[in-house]
C-alpha cells in the first residue's frame, strides 16, 4: 500500500527538528531510521500530518566515552552499536543483544533511539537499556531532562516522551568486566521475541557479585527481574543457584496472551530463558 499524504522535513539539526515539530503540532511523527514507521505508514495504520526525518542530524549520531559511562546517540545505527569498540568492551549486553536484531539490512539503517522510542514490548533493546539502568536524554521546546529507563517505558508502543520532545541520546553505566548474554526465543529467525531475556553478571573468584537481568515481552513494558538478581547475587556461579534463581524470572511480570503464546506458556519461556541467559554469562 501507499502511505497518505504528508508534508515532508528533513532538518540538519536538533534545533531545527524541534523547531519544526513545534510547527506541526501533535499530529506530526518523527522518523529515524524508518524500519518500524515505514510499514505503518505503508497499511495507513498511522496518517501523520508531517514527517520529521532526523537521518541528517549528526550530533545525535555516534558513541563517546563519558567518565563512568558511555553516551549512545539516539540516531547511531544497531551495526554501529552493535561493532563498537567502547560498546564491547563497557556494555557486552548492549554488543550481545544488537547483534540479534532483526537481520543485517535492519541493523545497518535501523537506530537505537528509534527502536526504544517505538518501545514495542516484543523489541529487545528495552529489556537491554532496563537491566543496564540507562538514561535518556530527551529534548523539547523547554529544554533537556532525563529519564530512568524503567520510568522511560510507560506502556505498550508508549513512553514517556511528550508530543513536542525527542529522544536525544543515552547514557549507559559502564559494566566493564561484566559477562553477558542475551537469550531469546522466537518461532522464526530473525522474528520478534516471543520472549527474551537480558542478563549480565559481575563473577569475582567464582561468585557473582552484581547482577542485572530484565525480560523482554512478559509485559507491555519491559520487566526487571528484581527476584532474580537478589537470588544470584552473593552466591557461587553454579548451576543449582541458577536454577533457582531463575524460578523468580516472572515474578512482577504480566505476561500477555495472544496468537504466539499464552500467559502461562510466556511464564514457563521466562524461567526456562532466565537459566539458559545467566548459565552462558557466568560461564558454568
């Protein structure tokens, strides 16, 4: 199909983006890298107005080293992502999970900022910027402010950002020496997850001494396993306490039934993905 009729503006700064978003009012959408609009647009399940193009924007591209933390650019793709050197080596979950996306073509015009933005449940990176603690640096006609990732994702396809503002970049907490793994489970390659989950542990002489893990599509936002990491961290790396641990996973989660799976099928994938995730990670 072919999208409505719409006005088309393609800025080369955030100024002017903001400037022109303020211009087209509320009915207007913002465009990344165009991997989830575009077939929106395409079955007119949405008729914006106008489109706001941010691909010739490069201040929001690119990764840089901030002190205890890396900072993303809302517009670098998931193949820069995904191949960064500061990203491998500060943020392994980040590397881990990108490189799961979708399939190369995606990766190479799809953005991170764009994918946490659409905030689809069944997307991976949002159970990645959860578990990771990450900010988002959000713009508006106000000014900046800054956004935990769990208060970023407000419901399914929602987050926090206001009609007039625009995700900007964000700020992930190093986990330097952290091992991580990213365990999905889908019905086809290269599909959505039906669930997936995002671990990473800090293991010092055979002991897990931090660990973060966040699930993906157990819930219209994604879910932090908080009982999960409380069950890993002071243990020993070893596969019963995994184990048990791993039977917390769905704890706080409110899993969805639909055509893939239902609720308690969703539940099982949970604990049965936890396992698997944080066995690769720690290594046992």
């Amino acid at each position: 199909m072919i999208p409505s009729e719409f006005e088309y503006v393609a800025p080369t700064s955030l100024a002017e983006a903001l400037s022109a978003l303020a211009d087209a009012g509320e009915d207007a959408k913002v465009i990344a890298g165009g991997q989830s609009l575009m077939p929106v647009l395409r079955l007119r399940l949405n008729s914006p107005s106008t489109i706001i193009d941010l691909g010739r924007i490069e201040e929001l591209r690119g990764v840089r080293d901030d002190g205890d933390a890396l900072v993303v650019g809302a517009m670098t793709t998931h193949h820069d992502v995904m191949t960064d050197a500061l990203v491998g080596q500060h943020a392994t979950l980040l590397a881990e999970a990108t490189a799961t996306v979708a399939d190369p073509q995606i990766r190479h015009r799809g953005t991170f900022g764009g994918s946490l933005a659409h905030a689809d449940p069944a997307g991976d990176l949002g159970a990645v910027a959860v578990a990771l603690d990450t900010t988002m640096t959000v713009a508006g006609p106000n000014g900046r402010r800054s956004l935990g990732a769990e208060e970023f994702f407000t419901d399914i396809f929602t987050t926090a950002l206001e009609p007039d503002e625009i995700l900007v970049d964000i700020r992930i907490p190093k986990h330097t020496g952290w091992r991580a793994h990213y365990e999905k489970f889908h019905r086809v390659s290269q599909s959505w997850s039906m669930v997936a989950v995002a671990a990473t542990v800090d293991v010092d002489g055979g002991t897990i001494r931090n660990a973060a893990v966040a699930l993906t599509n157990m819930g219209a936002v994604p879910v932090r396993a908080r009982g999960v990491e409380q069950a890993l961290v002071g243990q020993s790396a070893d596969i019963d306490v995994i184990r048990a641990a791993a039977d917390h996973a769905a704890e706080g989660a409110e899993p969805m039934s639909d055509t893939n799976a239902d609720a308690e099928y969703r539940t099982h994938l949970a604990k049965v993905l936890t396992r698997r995730a944080v066995v690769t990670a720690t290594g046992v």
